[in-house]
C-alpha cells in the first residue's frame, strides 16, 4: 500500500468507537517489532533498518 492509502487505514482505526481496527494495528506493529528482535539476534540487519530491509536480507536457503 502507498503512504496516502495507509494514512486512510491509521484516520479510519482511529476513529472507530470500537476500537478493534486500531487494536488490530498495534498487535502488527508488535509481532514486527518482535521478528525483527528475533532476526537481529539471528545475526540479520542492523539498527535503524526497517523490517522489511532485514528480511530481504534472509537468504532464500537456509540450512537446518
């Protein structure tokens, strides 16, 4: 998703009486905070790398 269509998704969990869309986002946002842990204890990435950079830098074979 661009950042125009991501910034609909943040305004429309916001301002949902219910809550459960802005729930939603805040348990992804710490599953990725914890696979990025998970991968900087792996040895992958560097501080300051987005999450995305880190796992682009897994190779594709990885031996058991």
């Amino acid at each position: 998703m661009n950042a125009h269509a991501w910034n609909d998704v943040i305004v429309a969990a916001l301002t949902k009486p219910d809550g459960h869309a802005l729930h939603n986002m805040i348990e992804h946002m710490r599953d990725c905070e914890r696979a990025k842990q998970i991968l900087f204890a792996k040895g992958c990435g560097k501080p300051g790398m987005s999450v995305a950079a880190i796992a682009a830098l897994v190779p594709e074979d990885r031996p058991n």
